[in-house]
C-alpha cells in the first residue's frame, strides 16, 4: 500500500511539475511578444533632432511595434514600466489604455500619434485615432461632436471619470505645442455609445450663460500655464489667461497667465465653471472654497433696477436651456 501510494505521489508531483514548467514557458513566450527595450529605443529616437523622413519612418516603425496583433488582452495588463519616452496612460476604471507620443520637426511644426486600446465586454480592440485635418474656427470647436477619424490631436497627460445620469465621461486634460507662435491645452472628453464606439466631446462644461463640449487654451508659445486635476476638491484648476492689453484680445501668441486662477468643478452631471479659485497646490491650509457669482453688475446695471433684473432672467432662461441642452444629449445615447 505505501508503495502505491509513494508511486502516486511520485507522478502527481512530477506531472505538477511538467505542467508549471508548461505554464512558465508559455508565460515566457507571451512576454516576448511585447520588446520594452525596443519600443524605448523607438520612441526616445523619435524625440531626437532628425530630418522629417527620418522621423516619420521611426513613427511608423513604433506604431508597427504597438500594434500588439498576437495579443491584445498581454498588452492591456502589461506594465511597461521599462518605456519612458511615450506617454501609456490606464483609466483608472481599466476601461482603456492610451499610447500617445509627439513628434517634433525641425521646422518648428509637429503631429501626434494616438493608439486607444479598449476593452469591450470580455474582448479587446486597438483603435489608431486619426487626426482632424478640417480647419474650424475656434467657436464651433468648442462644441464640435469629433470620433475615432477626425481626432483633435494631443498628448494627454491625465483621464479623469465622471459619471453622468446614464453615461460614463472621461475628462482628458492635454497639451498640443501647436506652432512656433503658440501653444495650446485642451480639457477634452472622450466616451463610448452602447457599441463601444469611441466619441470625443460632449456638453457637459457649463458656465453661467451656455454650454460647450470641450475647453481649448491657447497662449503664447514663451509662455506657460497650469492645468491640473485636484482630486480630494473633484476640480480641475487652471491659470487664467489674458493678453498684456485689451487691443491685443484675440491674438493668443500674447496671452499668457496672469496671477488669478479659474477651474471647474464636478456637479453630477457637468463641470460648473469658477471663477477666481485658490488652486490646492498654492495653498496648503486648504483654503480653497469658493462660490459662483452668478453675475458682477456694472454701476450702471446696479442703479437701473430694471436692467439688472433683466440681466438675471436672461441668465435664468440660458442655464435652462443649457440644461434642456444636456437632457437632449443624454437621452440619444
């Protein structure tokens, strides 16, 4: 009997044995798939000073690299902490992941590259967003509807979700150096309709008078300004920008941060926007709440009675049709 029973331990370790070593070397080969080493070799290449040609056949080298097609669901969990010159963020409901890089020409020019890796029930998709090539003026931007093939290009550098009445928002905080003159930075949205189809925009930005679907910054390119998320406050905070003079308003290579900061703050189903705002970093104490003044009446609106209450009720009338506005959009999705 104890020979029998030696025997059977015998070949149950050893076919454990053979089935972990198995597993080891399948688990090897899959990590193969993924070469950290040259994806940072790539991608730090691409930042170098190099003719256009020369860059742009890197890129495609490191999209072809990115394009993981023998495993999707190894390159959603795979932690690339080896690859430091590309910009790989995660939501952080693991609803997707975002490989986003720049290049730079010589010529003082540049473009981004964008791939969206997403998961979708219990299968995974890679989705390379293709630039908007379309010339819009500021004003329709702003609440421009754009998808997967007119992408307002960017490098991203923060997801942040929010959730609506029935919809998930992804709030992307973004920088684009746009031209030799100026810079620009975006608070974009991106979220997915019922069949997982990637949609960028949404009117959920609302200050006192309208709505619009995302929120462009642009300012000169010697210049800088902050944008940040202040998670423990749900707000985002940003400097306020203006020009040195009001004959300058509109010519945004002279914009730069003035003193004052402004943010949005999360209200359930929109970012409000505020004015004059503390931004946590500058205050350690915390002092940073703050109320919305519905509207800052001149002498004259205040002395005429019946112009400031005019004033309010055509503020009244714009919140309610921002509101219709958004109900309208909630329900299509």
């Amino acid at each position: 009997m104890r020979i029998l029973i030696a025997i059977a331990l015998f070949f149950g370790i050893h076919f454990s044995f053979i089935a972990q070593t198995e597993a080891k070397l399948n688990h090897t080969k899959e990590q193969v798939n993924i070469d950290q080493n040259r994806i940072e070799y790539l991608a730090s290449s691409v930042l170098q000073e190099l003719p256009r040609k020369e860059k742009d056949s890197l890129s495609q080298l490191l999209l072809q690299e990115l394009s993981f097609e023998t495993n999707l669901k190894q390159a959603f969990q795979f932690s690339f902490d080896q690859v430091k010159s590309i910009s790989i963020l995660t939501s952080p409901d693991s609803a997707f992941r975002i490989f986003n890089w720049e290049i730079s020409y010589l010529d003082g020019t540049n473009r981004y590259e964008c791939l969206l890796l997403k998961k979708i029930g219990n299968s995974y998709e890679l989705e390379r967003l293709q630039p908007n090539d379309s010339i819009f003026e500021r004003e329709v931007l702003i609440n421009k509807q754009l998808n997967s093939q007119n992408w307002l290009s960017a490098l991203y550098y923060k997801i942040i979700p929010v959730e609506s009445r029935f919809q998930t928002f992804y709030t992307l905080l973004a920088w684009n150096g746009n031209d030799l003159l100026t810079n620009k930075k975006y608070i974009e949205v991106l979220w997915f309709d019922k069949l997982g189809k990637t949609n960028f925009g949404a009117p959920i930005f609302r200050d006192n008078r309208s709505l619009q679907s995302r929120v462009i910054f642009e300012f000169g390119g010697q210049n800088s300004m902050n944008l940040n998320y202040e998670e423990e406050s749900a707000r985002i905070s940003f400097s306020h920008l203006a020009p040195p003079s009001s004959t300058l308003e509109g010519i945004y290579e002279y914009y730069g941060a003035d003193v004052t900061f402004d943010a949005y703050a999360w209200r359930g189903n929109y970012w409000q926007f505020i004015s004059e705002v503390i931004p946590a970093w500058a205050d350690p104490k915390g002092r940073t709440a703050t109320t919305v003044t519905k509207k800052t009446f001149k002498k004259e609106d205040v002395a005429n009675k019946n112009a400031a209450i005019k004033i309010l009720e055509e503020s009244e009338k714009k919140l309610k049709e921002a509101d219709d506005q958004l109900r309208e959009f909630e329900k299509g999705q």
